[in-house]
C-alpha cells in the first residue's frame, strides 16, 4: 500500500469515528439502580440510566393487592429465597408500569437494580442474562407494555431465557413484563379450530397452545382492571394532595374528576393522575 492511500483511509477513518455516537457510559452496580438493554454490532451493551420519577408504592391507589404480591414476590427474590418471574397485564393505565418503577424506587436501597428491555431488543435477551451471571447484584429485568404479532419471533428468546434451555436463568436475575394482553400473542377465533374433545376434555390445538405456552412460563400473574369509581376518586385526591395539598381537593374538584373521566371514557390511575395535572395547573384561573 503506497502512502498517499494509507493517508486517505486514515483521513476515512477519522471521519468515521467523528460520526459515531460517543461510548457509553459504563455500568457501576455499586452507583447505578437502573439501565436500559440495546443491541448493537457487538451484541448489545448496558446503558445507565437515571430513574424516571420518585413514584412510591405508597402512591399506588386501588391496586393493594397487587402491590403487596409484587412486592412479597420481590423481596423474597432479594433474600435469596424462591420467587416467580412476574406478569403484570390488564387494562391501560392501571399502574402496571408504575408499579415496576415504585418498587424500583423503594427496593434499591436493599439491593434491587433494574433493566430494562425494548420488545425489538429481546433478541439479545440470552446474551445480556448471561452477562449477569457471575455479579453479585440481583436483577429484574423489565420488558414494559410486551407484546408480539403473529409473524414476530422475538418472543421465543424470551421463552427460552425464561424456562427454556438447560441451564435456565441465573439465580440472580428475574423478569417481571407488563402486557394489555394476558397471553401476551394475539388470539383469533381461528386458533380454537383445532381443538377437540378427547374423552369429555377440552384439548386446544397446537396455535393456542403455543400462545399460552409464554405466558405461563411466569409464575406470578398480577391482573389490573378498570377502576371503579371509588378508586379513581381516591387517586385523583391522592395526586391533587401531592401537586398541591389536601385543601386543593374539594367539592368542586370532586365534581371535575367525574366530568374529566366521563369525557375520557375511562377511569384509571393515569387518568387521575392526568386530572390532577389539569386541576392543579389551572387553579389560578379558577
């Protein structure tokens, strides 16, 4: 190679690396509570990342039982005890994704650290578990809002990680998901052509079977529906309390959280929340 193309691929490669993004920031266990899973040429690297908010548990309205199930569930996880990989699925805006975070925030000073995984980076998911193996911090990894078309094969590296391959996963790694869908793959009325009755019982075809197969692989399913009145009610004095203080919550505001869900169709933890945004941000207008 002559040296006047030596000194054009130097030139080529420095204008490369000025293009790339710069490294991330490594990951300190010891500093760092919480990290996002993204795939690369390499495989994939841990990103730190900072904590979303200072959501409680205690700010968790109108799902107690729940919330004391994860947190049994989790606890005993960090003692070294047995515990269920965790499925939170149910209605939109129910507190599943903020119950992940709650117990982020209020079980990281006795050991609990966090990644999170992106459905389109579950791929790497065996790779980045393994990597877990030999640390001494205990680990959930967290897919939120998880859920797989027909046609889309990433689900099966989550089947694998989680109860599907020899060696299983690590003793220190567990994985809590949150889904709108209970089998986490859509179901058809054509998946129950299949099935047939063999000596008076119901046997699915096989295109149901591998559905519920995913999701059964967690132990622990935590269900979240619609709130009643009452517990939309309560969130939203919770929240208005929090925003501002308990004198902002009234008659009147009372009167405003039932009209702003009517309006919205829907009452939820997101909901009150979202009123209590509006209430309080607009209280010098009123």
């Amino acid at each position: 190679m002559d040296a006047e193309l030596a000194q054009r691929l130097h030139r080529l490669l420095d204008r490369l690396e000025e293009a790339l993004p710069p490294p991330a920031p490594a990951v300190d266990w010891e500093r760092d509570i919480a990290a996002l899973w993204q795939r690369n040429a390499l495989g994939g690297q841990l990103i730190p990342v900072a904590t979303r908010d200072d959501v409680r548990l205690d700010d968790l309205i109108g799902v107690e039982r729940q919330k004391q199930a994860l947190l049994a569930n989790t606890r005993a996880f960090l003692h070294g005890r047995p515990a269920n990989h965790a499925l939170l699925w149910g209605a939109r805006g129910s507190g599943k994704s903020s119950m992940v975070r709650a117990l982020l925030n209020s079980l990281a000073g006795e050991g609990l650290r966090l990644i999170q995984v992106d459905r389109h980076d579950l791929v790497g998911l065996p790779a980045m578990v393994q990597r877990l193996r030999d640390t001494r911090h205990r680990f959930v990894v967290y897919c939120d809002d998880l859920s797989f078309e027909g046609h889309d094969d990433a689900y099966k590296a989550l089947k694998s990680v989680l109860d599907g391959t020899l060696t299983g996963p690590p003793e220190n790694v567990l994985l809590y998901a949150t889904s709108n869908r209970r089998h986490l793959l859509p179901e058809a009325i054509g998946d129950n052509d299949a099935s047939r009755l063999v000596d008076g019982e119901l046997h699915h075809g096989d295109a149901v079977e591998e559905k519920i197969s995913l999701s059964d692989r967690f132990g622990l399913w935590l269900a979240f529906h619609p709130f009643n009145q009452d517990s939309y009610l309560e969130a939203c004095r919770h929240w208005v309390a929090q925003l501002a203080d308990e004198g902002c919550w009234n008659e009147a505001a009372r009167g405003e959280a039932i009209r702003y869900a009517t309006l919205r169709g829907v009452r939820s933890g997101r909901a009150a929340w979202q009123f209590a945004c509006y209430w309080v941000g607009s209280a010098p207008e009123r």
